[in-house]
C-alpha cells in the first residue's frame, strides 16, 4: 500500500474492543500520550489548552513523518493531567513533580509488560518541574525495561531553543508575528492562542481580539516596581532566578495570561504548529531508525533535574517560595477583561 500521501489515523485506545487489541503487532506499535495539565490560560482560552496542544502537534508530527515509519501503528492514549507548577487560579489543578513521574512510570511498567517498545510523550506545559518530571520517568522506564520512552517537548526544547527564552530566532519568520509580542510570550498570549485557534477555534472566547498585551514587566511598571535585573553568574545569579520567579507567581496571582493574544490569528498557528511538527517529526524519526537513543533526549536542564524534581529540593523551593500546596486566588484577576456585555448571547 502506497502510504507516502495517506494520513496517519492514531487509533485511540479507549476504543478498541479485546478482539481489535490483540490483533495489534505491539513490536510495531508506538504509543502516544499526552501529559499537560488542566490550567487556566487567560479568561479566552479552555482550561485544556496545554493539553490540546500537546496532541494536536503530535498528531501533525505524525502526518509529518518520512515513509519508512508511516506504516506503524500508532496507538493513543488517552492525556493525562497530573502536572505541576500550574498558573495559581480557580479551575487550574495542582500536582507535586513526583506524582507526575509516579503516574509515568507505572504506565511505562505497564506497557513494556504488554510488549510496546516506543513511547511517544507530548507536552506543552514549559515548567522545567514539569518537563523534567516527564524526562525523569521516561528515563528510569527506558533503562529499567529496555524500552524506548521518551518526552517529545524535551528533545523539541533542545533542538529549537537550546534552553534559550528567545522565540524569535524560531518564529520570526512566521508572516504577522512582531518580535515585541514574543518577549513574554509564555503562557496563554499570541503562541498558544494562535495554535487553539487553528486547532480548535469553537473552544477560544471570540472577544480574543479585545485583549491588551500583559507581562510580568508591564505589571510591575504599573504597581511601581523596578523590572527584574537580567540573571548573572553565580550566586548573584541564583538570587535574581528567584527573584524573577517570585515576580512571576505574583503576576499570577493577579493576570491569568502573558503575551499578546489579541495578535493571535489561525494563520499564524497553523504556521508555528507546521515549523513545530517539523522539528518533531526528524527527532521521532531518528528515534523509530535508532539513531538517537533514549539517553540523548533531554533538555538543556537534564544535568540540573535533582534541582526541579527530587522532593525534597520541591518543597524546600515551595517553602523559599511561599507556595502554598494546592492554593488558589479566590478573587477575579485583574484582567479578565471581557466582559458579559462584550459576548454574544450565543456565546455566553
């Protein structure tokens, strides 16, 4: 069968009757699952938005994929929600690093005992207590089973940003995107509303357009505050790493968004989720071809996890912090700005 052009169906899981399962070759199987938490995205996007991401860029990474690997089975799972480090709002829920790894581990177990060799995790939650979780499990299972897991967004961070918060370099060719909406573009602005609205554009807040350009620098300007210094080295460097997250857990506390969503467009997503799926498809594809292993597919953080994800360096952190575990605001933030009056009935 010519499979060149055809599109690649994953086969959801939760659907397949006994009969239909073990009929699979698991030797040839790859399985897909998303781990991206459920979280407040500004007052536009839905509460799944990291999620949906997740699979909607594995799945174009699929359709990107060279001929010699479209004839697997691609089996998926489905996303499960148990992350860390989510934004401090009402309908954001929280999970510590280690249930993260525990969750993956015993599902990495699991598969490798029904005879799966390749495991595809996606993501698109950037906390590095989140991701390093994700690489944290999949290394442990990769080593103890013989099986190849692995956590797609990492070997994806390396490849594009080397660790570096610069998206421009990625996205500056993109057509409509301006160098100055990318600066704090991290959690629910111009990317990720971009993307929502080319993947599912039914479950993003119309009034999108209507919201102003919010950051963590913007916010502090506006209540007085000197913005964060940039981090030097060393022990000055540490201090100012914490200084800049504690600014941003109190811009959580109070916007529920950073970035410029109202330049967001389908377009523009379409065009980052093709530059993304891309990059994903060659790593997936030296994965299946063997050629980069398990070992090498781990962000720029690797070698500092036991700084991110051992227990005792979380909650020591969370105390350093003042993160309260599992706390959320119980008031509205500032900027939830669309207003009833601004909505169409039908959308309200």
């Amino acid at each position: 069968m010519d499979t060149a052009n055809s599109e690649i169906k994953p086969l959801r899981w939760e659907t397949l009757t006994k009969r239909k399962f073990d009929e699979l070759d698991r030797s040839r199987c790859v399985v897909l699952v998303t781990c991206s938490p459920i979280e407040v995205h500004g007052p536009h996007l839905p509460l799944g938005a990291d999620a949906l991401e997740g699979e909607g860029l594995l799945e174009r990474t699929l359709q990107a994929l060279p001929e010699r690997h479209r004839d697997r089975t691609f089996l998926k799972l489905p996303f499960i929600y148990a992350a860390p480090d989510t934004v401090p709002q009402p309908g954001s829920l929280f999970f510590r690093p280690s249930t993260t790894v525990a969750v993956l581990e015993d599902l990495g177990r699991g598969l490798a005992s029904q005879g799966f060799r390749d495991v595809l995790v996606s993501n698109f939650h950037g906390s590095p207590r989140h991701f390093l979780a994700i690489e944290e499990a999949c290394d442990r299972i990769s080593r103890e089973c013989g099986i190849r897991m692995v956590c797609v967004f990492s070997v994806m961070l390396a490849r594009l940003t080397n660790g570096k918060n610069d998206l421009y370099h990625v996205l500056g060719s993109v057509p409509g995107v301006d160098r100055e909406n990318l600066i704090d573009d991290t959690h629910g602005g111009l990317v990720e509303t971009s993307q929502l609205l080319a993947l599912h554009p039914d479950w993003v807040d119309p009034n999108y357009s209507k919201l102003p350009r919010r950051t963590p620098e913007l916010w502090l300007a506006e209540n007085g505050e000197a913005p964060v210094k940039d981090r030097g080295a060393g022990l000055p460097g540490v201090f100012q790493m914490l200084k800049e997250i504690r600014s941003g857990l109190r811009f959580f506390c109070a916007e529920t968004y950073s970035g410029a969503p109202g330049a967001a467009s389908p377009e523009i997503g379409n065009q980052i989720l093709g530059i993304l799926a891309g990059r994903s498809a060659e790593a997936v594809a030296e994965i299946l071809d063997g050629k980069l292993t398990p070992e090498q597919c781990h962000s720029p953080l690797w070698n500092r996890r036991f700084l991110f994800v051992n227990r005792w360096m979380v909650k020591f952190a969370n105390w350093l912090l003042g993160v309260p575990a599992g706390a959320v605001r119980t008031q509205p933030a500032s900027q939830d700005r669309i207003s009833p009056s601004a909505v169409p009935p039908n959308a309200r």
